[in-house]
C-alpha cells in the first residue's frame, strides 16, 4: 500500500496506538508530537515490526504556527495522503479562575485552532485521493459539561459539533470525517490534567489505548459519524442527553469533588 497517513500526538497513549495499527495495515506514516526522542523510538520500532516508511517532525502544535509548521512539511513531500488524525490535545483540572488563563488560552489553541487549521490546509490534499479519511479526537466530555474541566469539555464539545458539521459538508465527496470520544483511558491523563483526586476512580473504568485505537479506527473505515468505546461509556453520553443537564452537571461535579 502505498498511501499516508498523518498522525499528530503520536509518541504517546492513542495516537501511539493509532499509528502502529495503522502501520499494521499497511500504511506508510508521517508521524508529529513534542518529543524527537520519543518518535525517533517509535518510528524505529515501526519500520522494524512492519516494514513501512516512517517520516516524524517533532512539533508543538499548541506553539503559534505549529500547525501551518506540520502542514508545510506534510506538502513538501508530495506524498499520497488519505488519513488525517487529529489526537493531540489536553485537559486542565480546576476551577476557572483559579487556573492560569494562558495556560487555558493554550489549550484552547491546541484542541480547537491547531485541529481546524491543519484541517483547512491539508483537505487539498485528502481531496486528491480516491478515499480519505479525518479522524479528529473528542471525549466523552463533548457530550455534556464538566465543571472542574469546563474549558476543556467546551473544546471537545466543539470538535464534536465540527466535524458532523464537515462531515456533512464533505457529504457526497471522496472525504468521510469521523469524531472518536473515549472515556477514561490509560494515558495518564488524569495525572497530566491535575486530576490526582479522580486518577485511583478513572483506574476502575479505564479501556486501554490498544481497544480505543481499535474502535477509533473500525467507525472511522466504516464511516461512521462518531463513536463512543465502551458501554459505560455510551450508557453515559447517552444519558448526558437525554437527562436534565442540571442533574449531569451536579453529577460530574461530584465525581470531580468540585
């Protein structure tokens, strides 16, 4: 097989997963995190356990022209990109106002702006092909708001919104768009969010990386709009929208003993 895909946040967690399975089915890879290390790591295994071309950029995403940075590099090299994965992003745990707003501006930026403009910049590309595919990474959170992450849940709710919305744009094209919104997972996100309190609970309910990636990538190749793994999960983003959001609100906010 000769067509690329393209995964950002891939040293680590699901984007990790993502890329080998997809190495896994033949695709070559263009590969972009933070850290040289952890890609040089990782695209070494992948060429020795699969046999496919491996490229990586480390970039941050969330820097100001991170994005227009990967896109560039994306188009330089002329390949045949048919997959877009939009993994990277992160949570911040806390109050509002007791969080740093540049530290929230730039998640912001990271899970909202980074998406949308590598999106708009390489769709030219995806477009060139017979069959693409853009996998972007929202949560469970996108389903309801989360006091104690309530910038963060804004930003999933938002890539949720955005890609049904392109998804039906692109309706009738050779572009498929589809929205991933896993529950807790064994990333280490809690830990990185600030969420220590909440980490020994999301441990019980944890799926791993391995069966996110798995049904990330079988709704994406299906076609589906979007896809919940997991049927606490989906019990759970099913409930958010049916049941009074005054009531999910309270309940969220007693989980996170907010």
């Amino acid at each position: 097989m000769n067509e690329y895909a393209l995964v950002t946040g891939a040293s680590k967690g699901i984007g990790r997963e993502i890329a080998l399975q997809l190495a896994g089915a033949g695709y070559q890879l263009l590969l972009t995190a933070r850290s040289e290390e952890e890609l040089a790591v990782l695209s070494a295994l992948i060429k020795a356990k699969y046999k496919v071309q491996v490229s990586y950029l480390p970039c941050d995403l969330g820097a100001p022209g991170g994005a227009s940075q990967v896109a560039s590099w994306t188009k330089e090299q002329k390949l045949p990109l048919s997959i877009l994965i939009n993994n990277a992003g992160y949570g911040l745990f806390g109050a509002f106002d007791q969080l740093g707003l540049k530290d929230q501006q730039d998640m912001l930026h990271l899970n909202i702006e980074a998406v949308v403009s590598l999106t708009h910049q390489l769709l030219p590309l995806l477009k060139q092909q017979a069959q693409s595919y853009v996998l972007n990474l929202g949560s469970t959170a996108s389903y309801q708001a989360v006091p104690s992450l309530a910038v963060y849940s804004a930003t999933k709710a938002f890539i949720l919104s955005y890609s049904r919305g392109l998804r039906y744009e692109l309706k009738g094209s050779n572009i498929s768009v589809t929205c991933l919104c896993p529950g807790p997972t064994a990333t280490g996100f809690a830990s990185r969010a600030g969420l220590d309190a909440f980490a020994e609970l999301a441990e019980k309910f944890n799926m791993s990386p391995v069966d996110v990636a798995k049904a990330g990538l079988r709704a994406m190749f299906r076609k589906k709009a979007e896809v919940v793994p997991g049927f606490s999960n989906r019990v759970g983003a099913l409930a958010a929208s049916f049941l009074p959001k005054v009531l999910v609100e309270r309940v969220a906010a007693s989980l996170y003993k907010l």
